[in-house]
C-alpha cells in the first residue's frame, strides 16, 4: 500500500460498495487541487461531491458526516442531533488509525470499523460523488440509495460554506 491510500484503500472500498448492492459508477482522476477541479473531473457540480468527515465524540468513539462539497459542518447542528456537548475532529494520523483511510480518500464504505454515519439532509435527493478509497478515485451513486447502505441519520447538519 502507499502512503496515499493506493489500491488497497480502493479495492476496500469497491469490495464494501459491491457488497453493499447499491449502483455505483467509479471514477479517476489525476490530482485536482481544488472542489471545483474535482466536481469537473467527476462530471457533476460542487455541491454533489459528498466529503467524508470524520467526527470524534469521545475517547475511541467515532463518527462519519458526510457533507455536500459546497457546505461545511455545522456544529451546534451536529451537536444538537448527537445529544452532546463537545465534538472534534481527529488528526490526521488518528483518522487514518480509525478508518484506514488517509485524508482526501476517507469513505465509509471498507472503512476499518463500521462507525454510525449521519448524512446532511441535501445528500439523498441527489446524484452525488464520495471518495473511493484513493487520492483521484471516486464513486458516483444514488443519494438516497447511499444513506440507506449506509444505514445513516439524515438530518440538516451543515451551513453554507
């Protein structure tokens, strides 16, 4: 594997996408190095690129929030919807340890452990583009067909960016 997530990280994710039995499409792309780049390399729109974000709610208790690429976490929102009062965000390192993902490539499909999952409320009513494991690799799948895998909490958790 390479310091980059490489293959592994990609066939983890295509092998948990396959098994999920949801329609998905990949896609590469070389190196982009801006939203905008890389919803033109993905043929869709900022909006439709869904970033993975890793939360942490407590000490070994983890969380993905996947957040539509033109907004970003709102976190009274996201606190509000969890019950909680303090919420962070691992470092990189940290994240890579609980996902098995690098930054950039972090999905929650193959991820190490199978963290609870809350997606933005603009996620299922669209066609939308999350990472596939790898630096350039992504997979464009049904909104609603991925929270429903995914199994995840569907509520408005973000603001405009």
């Amino acid at each position: 594997m390479s310091d980059d997530g490489g293959s592994e990280g990609e066939r983890r994710a295509v092998a948990a996408l396959e098994a999920s039995g949801i329609p998905f499409e990949i896609t590469r792309h070389g190196p982009v190095a801006s939203l905008q780049e890389a919803a033109d390399a993905r043929g869709i729109d900022p909006a439709g690129i869904v970033k993975t974000i890793v939360v942490r709610r407590g000490d070994d208790d983890f969380l993905f929030v996947l957040v539509p690429g033109d907004r970003t976490i709102s976190w009274p929102k996201l606190r509000a919807l969890l019950g909680v009062t303090r919420l962070s965000m691992p470092d990189a390192e940290t994240a890579k340890d609980v996902t098995g993902y690098v930054r950039g490539t972090i999905t929650p499909f193959g991820s190490l452990v199978g963290w609870p999952v809350v997606a933005d409320s603009r996620v299922p009513s669209r066609t939308v583009s999350i990472g596939g494991g790898a630096h350039g690799v992504a997979a464009s799948v049904d909104g609603g067909e991925l929270v429903r895998a995914l199994d995840a909490t569907v509520a408005d958790v973000t603001d405009p960016e």
